[in-house]
DNA sequence: AATCAAGTTGCGCGGCGTGCAAACTTGCAC
DNA sequence: GTGCAAGTTTGCACGCCGCGCAACTTGATT
C-alpha cells in the first residue's frame, strides 16, 4: 500500500512539528529570551546540530507558524476569480484570518512575541514576505489580461498598503481584545479588516470612527 | 567661553561617527557579512568592548544612518500645519527624502544593504519605527482637535499605507535607477512618490500607468 | 591638585551558527 | 534477506556574538 509521503518525509514533517511545538511551549513557559536553542532541541528530543538543520535560528522556528499563517491567507487569495478587482480579493483573502481555527495559533504567539523586539523582528519578516507573494500574485493576474503593461508601483503601493491595513486591525484587535477568541471578539477583527480595507477604498477621505466602534457599542 | 557641547559628548559623538563609517567602509570593501565586528573597530579605532557600548550589533550601526534619514523626513512631517490633510502632510514629508543631500548617504545603503537578508531585516524594522513615529504624530495632531474621539484603525492603516506607498516608490525607484543619483533620477524618485500617494489617495482605483511612465518616456 | 563621574578597555563566559566526518536510517534492487 | 546508495542525525570543533565585571583613563568641577 503505497502512501503519499515517503517514510522519510513524515518523519521529517514530524521532527519539524515536534520542534516548533517545543519552542512554543518553552516561549510559554519561560518567556522570550529565557531559552536557548538547546532547551528546544532537547525538549523535542533532538540534538542541537540537528535544530540547525531545520531552523536558523529560534526566531525563524516560531516564525515558521506565522508564515504557515499567512500562507493560507496567500491561497484564498490566489484562488479568486481574476476578474474581481484586487481589494476586494484582499479583504476576501484577509476574512480567512477571522476564522477560529485558522487564527487561534497565532493569536496566543501574537502576545508572546509582543514581548519581546528580537521576535517582533521576525513577526515583520513575515509580514514583508506575504507582501512580496501578493505583489507576485497580483502581477500574474495582471499579466493574463490583455493590457500587457504592469504598473509596478501600483502594484507594490497596494500589496504594501493591503498588508499594512490588514496588520493595523490585528493590532488593533489585539489592544482591544487580547488574547480573546470568543465569537465576540473574532466579529470585531472581522469589522476591524473590513473597515480598514474600507478606508482603504476611499482613499483614507474620513477619518470618522466607523462601523466598528458601533459594533463594538452594541455588543 | 562655554561650547553648546561639552567635550565628553563631543567625543562621543566623533566615536559613533567613526564606527558607522567604518561599517559603512568595510561594507563597501568586503560586502555584508564578510566582516565581523572585530574589524568594525578596528578600523574606528576603538576597542571591540566599546563598540557594543554604542550598538548591538553591526546591523544596528548601519541602521542608525537609516534611522537618521526617516527621523529628517518625520520632523518635516510634524512641521506641516495641523490643519492640513494627512496625506498632503505625509506627501511633502516624504518629498524631502528626494533631496539629493539627504538621499545620497542612503541611496548605496540601499544597495549594498539589499544582498543581505541579515541587513534588510534591520531596514525593515527601520521603516516599522518610522510607522510607529508617524502613527504618534498624528494621534497628537487629532488630539489637538475638539472632535475628542482618535480612531485607532484610521490612525494605523493611514500611517501603515502611506509608509508602505513610500517604500513602493524607493524600491521601484531603485530597481529602475539603481544608485544613480543625478537630477533625472531624482526627479523620477519625486514623481513616483506623488504617484503612490495618488493611488493611495484614489483608492487605487486605477491601475494603469501614471504620469512617471510618461516622464520616464520624456528623459 | 584633588576628586568624582563618565567613558574605555581587557577578560571571561555562555550562547549562536556552521563545516565536517562518522554514524545511522530509509528506499530500492536483486 | 542482503547489500548498497542516498538521505538524516549526531558529535565535535571553531569563530563570532553580546554582555557583565572590574580595572583603568579621561573630562569636568571645585
């Protein structure tokens, strides 16, 4: 019975899994800082030279969740329809990251990392390397119109802008509601990412409190 | 006869001179990461231990020139009147930053910087604190105002945008020039920035190509 | 000149990141 | 199964990093 990894790939999948989940728990349990790539590799029962195999670094192993993150988000996007004008994709794509299941991981990373500017480094990382995916997958679209031309201003002025909207409300939320995953408050990020794609839209022209301080008004 | 700095800071002030054009040197001369802090001070002619009395790291000396530049373009901006819109404020800000004086010193940082993914990181975090700075701004500046109530999502995905709309415009800009600095280059630099805060004001509501596909075809 | 604060320096230590070669594991063919 | 090739893990060693500490030098004050 053929399977469709390869012995040597789930064991791979494993030990990676089996180290991010270490440095997760060590974060918690020690604080940022507190521990050296030691203590993850002996926590996932691995040698120190063998972490290195998979991570640079501690940062890039609790990065890896992150970008595993933004990846899903990078694949709502991707599957669109090419015709939809590109904000609206965007807000599409960024609704994915309300989802419970999708968002309680890094909710919890989120306040961790907070803590501490080496790791926020890295948070910022991933951010710019999902802004580098969407300006990819955003030329492709274009591309595969007729008018040939690709403006690549736009184009990075928007990724840039999409992303830093869509940070903006997870900080936002974040301050407002911490480490809270309750309906509640995962309505409230929803409103938060699509009020600020809505500022987006009209070109930032009111700065008036929107929708969200109403909603959060009758909650 | 008292000097406006005392001697001691005069010193210091020389020191961490010294240092960042040392990094700066031996960036140039060996490219990033062939040289190790050692160097740094030798070349600056102090001891290893007193580098790391100034900065953290290497890529924390070479970002302070960075951080010089964005801190020149954010004192204009808090010089703008309050009564100004946002945009236009952060428009002439970043115009500032297409003055050749102050360009100069970061326009080879950029490129020297960019073959680095250790060195972008820091240029990253850079821009991050610039965002924050400018976030402060202009949080004073709605504060200033009666209407008492500061939007916090408006505040962020306005300051996050404009930010990531000048960085669109420096990369296009330098992907497109590379370090050349003459007054064409300059010009493109300036035209491409009045761009991206166009689409950014329009609400990227059109993607096709603005006026700097013109200039570009002029020169 | 005496004194004290501010700044520099050498030393030592634990941690990081990596090349290397020796083990060990897996996949595959016979 | 046996054996072999390719892929993985591991220990070792090395140079570099970042910082605490204690001695030392320099600048300001009186």
């Amino acid at each position: 019975m053929p399977e469709l990894l390869s012995r040597r790939e789930l064991n791979k999948a494993a030990t990676r899994q089996a180290i991010t989940d270490a440095a997760l728990t060590l974060l918690r349990g020690k604080g940022p800082g507190n521990f050296t790539v030691e203590d993850i590799a002996e926590t996932a029962g691995i040698s120190r030279r063998t972490f290195f195999n998979y991570f640079g670094s501690t940062e890039a192993a609790l990065a890896s969740m992150t970008h595993g993150f933004l990846d899903t988000a990078l694949q709502q996007f991707r599957q669109r329809p090419a015709d939809e004008p590109i904000l609206e994709s965007a807000r599409a794509a960024l609704m994915q990251l309300a989802d419970p299941m999708t968002v309680a991981p890094l909710a919890e990373l989120f306040t961790l990392t907070h803590e501490s500017a080496q790791l926020s480094r890295s948070e910022l990382e991933a951010w710019d390397h999902c802004t580098e995916q969407i300006i990819s997958a955003a030329r492709e679209r274009f591309a595969a119109t007729p008018g040939a031309a690709v403006d690549e201003l736009y184009l990075r002025s928007l990724a840039g802008s999409v992303i830093s909207c869509g940070k903006a409300a997870m900080d936002v939320w974040f301050a407002r509601c911490g480490a809270d995953l309750s309906p509640e408050s995962l309505a409230i990020l929803r409103q938060l990412l699509i009020d600020a794609m809505g500022h987006l839209g009209t070109g930032f022209s009111s700065p008036a409190p929107t929708s969200t301080t109403l909603l959060k008004e009758r909650l």
